[in-house]
C-alpha cells in the first residue's frame, strides 16, 4: 500500500510491512487479553511520540476495560542515539499505585529509556508493571530488560514509520522501513 506514498522515494528497504506489523499487533492484544484476564482493569502507558500508532493498534486489539496515559521522555543528546540520561518531559496523569500497568513503546534499542523508566514507575507502587515494546535491536542492548511483549527482533539499523521518525518525519509510514542514506544527509535537524 505504500508504494502510492510520496514518501517511497525516500525508503531504501521495506524492512517490515504493514499487514506484518497488523498480524503482530493482533496476536501481541491477543495475548495480553489472556494475560489481564483475571485483573479485568489495565492501564497503557504509552512513550510519546513513537508508540502513538502502536498504542491506538493494540488497544483495539485487547478486549478487555483499559484506560490509556502518556509520558514524554527525552535522552538528552540529538541525533540518532540514546545517550542514557532520561528526562521526563511530560508525566502521567494518572496515579498508577495499585494499579496494572503495561508501558507501551515502539523500539528498544540500548534499553536505557525504558530501564529508566521502569525504575521510575515501579517507586508509584503499580500492582504490576510490564512492557511492551513493537521492536527491539538486541545487538544494541547495553542493559538486560525484561520485556514481556514483543513484537519483532530487527537488526541493527536505523528504521522509521509506523510512529518511529527521522528528523520528526515518516511517523506516518504504514510500513516499517529503511531510509536512503541520502536522506539523513539532507535533513534539517
Ligand atoms: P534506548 O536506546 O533508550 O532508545 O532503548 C529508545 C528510543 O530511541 C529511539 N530509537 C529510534 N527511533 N528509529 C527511530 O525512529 C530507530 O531505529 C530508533 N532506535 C532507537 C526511539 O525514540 C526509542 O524510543
Ligand atoms: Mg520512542
């Protein structure tokens, strides 16, 4: 489907399509309607801005009462890495003691964001506190995470679409995909 997008010229490699990415969600919501069966209640948190199309995905896709909430973090540092230092920009509204709580992010890559973010909510007391994430770059990883809900291992390369950008861009992508080169050369910061 995306072949008709004016984006196409700039993706190098589909790395992951849509109707992939769909099946993926389906089973992960299937999954955790099981798993919160019993609890009924769940609440999302999902990791602004990346997660802000997986989030409206899964959710559709787990039957079960669940309320959303946000938080906006930011590693300080530009450019395509994580440096480790976490900032939270924007906090929950919610108070999450008590609580079943699942973060819902789109790419682990060093696993510092979430590591650091997990230790921030565990300290509100949630009844539980699990993760899921679309993507993981397990050659990236420098500290161990445990990440209950997985939706694809990826090498090692920078990906948008599908929520994930460059530059602010490609967010919209349907697929997940690999830019040209040429593209991160000529893109304003
Ligand atoms: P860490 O290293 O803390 O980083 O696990 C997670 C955050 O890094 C960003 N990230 C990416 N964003 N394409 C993106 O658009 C990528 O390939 C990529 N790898 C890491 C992302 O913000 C994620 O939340
Ligand atoms: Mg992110």
């Amino acid at each position: 489907m995306s072949e008709m997008s004016s984006m196409m010229p700039d993706v190098q490699e589909v790395l992951i399509p849509s109707e992939e990415i769909q099946q993926k969600v389906k089973d992960l919501g299937e999954q955790i309607t099981r798993d919160y069966r019993e609890h009924r209640r769940l609440l999302l948190v999902g990791v602004l801005r990346g997660a802000v199309i997986v989030m409206g995905d899964l959710m559709r896709r787990i039957d079960l009462p669940c309320e959303i909430d946000f938080m906006e973090v930011s590693s300080y540092g530009a450019g395509t890495t994580s440096s480790g230092v976490v900032r939270i920009l924007k906090d929950l509204e919610e108070d999450i003691s008590g609580r079943h709580v699942l973060i819902v992010e789109d790419i682990i890559d060093t696993g510092l964001t979430l590591s650091y973010l997990r230790r921030s909510l565990l300290a509100r007391k949630p009844a539980s506190l699990e993760i899921c994430a679309l993507l993981s770059k397990p050659a990236r990883r420098r500290v161990e995470l445990d990440v209950k809900y997985l939706g694809f291992e990826i090498p090692d390369e920078f990906v948008v679409g599908y929520g994930l950008d460059y530059a602010g861009c490609y967010r919209n992508l349907p697929d997940i995909c690999i830019l040209k080169p040429e593209v991160f050369g000529g893109a304003a910061s």
